[in-house]
C-alpha cells in the first residue's frame, strides 16, 4: 500500500470546508488495485483523480460523504492502469464547524495527528508497478 498524503495543514477553528491536497507522481506504470480514503472525525469529503502525462484528467473516486466509522477500502472492478508519469492526486475536505456533529471541538485548530481528536489526511492507493497496459481492460 502506497500514499499521497500530508501532515502539514491547520484546520482553522469553525471552518466548515477546508481542503487539504496531497499527489503522487507515478515513476513508472502501475496497475491501479484500490483507494482508501482516511481522515478521522472532522472529514467530510474525499476524492481522488488521474492526471495523464498527456493531460488528460479522470476522476477515479469520489466520497461526497465520507465516515469516519466506515473506513473502506475501494477495490476496482477491472484494475487501472497508470503510465508512468501520471499524477495521482487525493483531494479531502474537512467540517470543523458546529455544524458537525463528529466534532470534538469546533472551537480549536487542527492539525495532523494520530489520535481521532486531531486530524489525518492519508490518500492510500493499491499498486502493482511495471505492470504491463495489457493487465488492464480498457
């Protein structure tokens, strides 16, 4: 299992939707397996898309609602293939409004950590380099 992701952000106090951005650039092919999104109590969204080498952007997935208690791991279908060179990009959002009802402390800023009462922001992603284009169905 690999990662795009970031320890450095601050969530400001009753900010409803902060973003945080992290990207992996692909050094050779991959075969794309599975996603797995993972932030604690303050996400509310996360996404991750594919920029080709050619330019060329596709989403890949995307959690309009995302749960701290459901933490899952996508695996596609038909596995993806990546050419070296493209860039995977993992896009999460975070609530630490009032308005949230997971949120510890909607008074306080946030930052990265390892308990559930701060915050994470860690784009997992399932990978099988030097894989061949055949591997994958298009």
């Amino acid at each position: 299992m690999y990662a795009a992701s970031t320890v450095v952000f601050r969530i400001p106090p009753g900010k409803a939707d902060y973003a945080v951005k992290a990207q992996h650039r692909f050094q050779r092919d991959g075969l794309l397996l599975s996603l797995q999104p993972h932030m604690h109590y303050r996400g509310k969204s996360f996404r991750y898309e594919a920029q080709y080498p050619d330019g060329r952007k596709e989403l890949l997935l995307n959690v309009p609602d995302y749960d701290f208690n459901w933490q899952h791991k996508y695996v596609f279908a038909e596995p993806k293939w990546l050419p070296r060179g493209t860039t995977l990009r993992a896009i999460g959002v975070y609530d630490n409004s009032a308005a949230n009802p997971y949120n510890p402390d909607p008074t306080k800023e946030v930052f990265f950590g390892l308990q559930s009462e701060e915050e994470m922001f860690i784009g997992y992603f399932g990978v099988i380099w030097n894989a061949p284009k055949s591997a994958a169905k298009d």
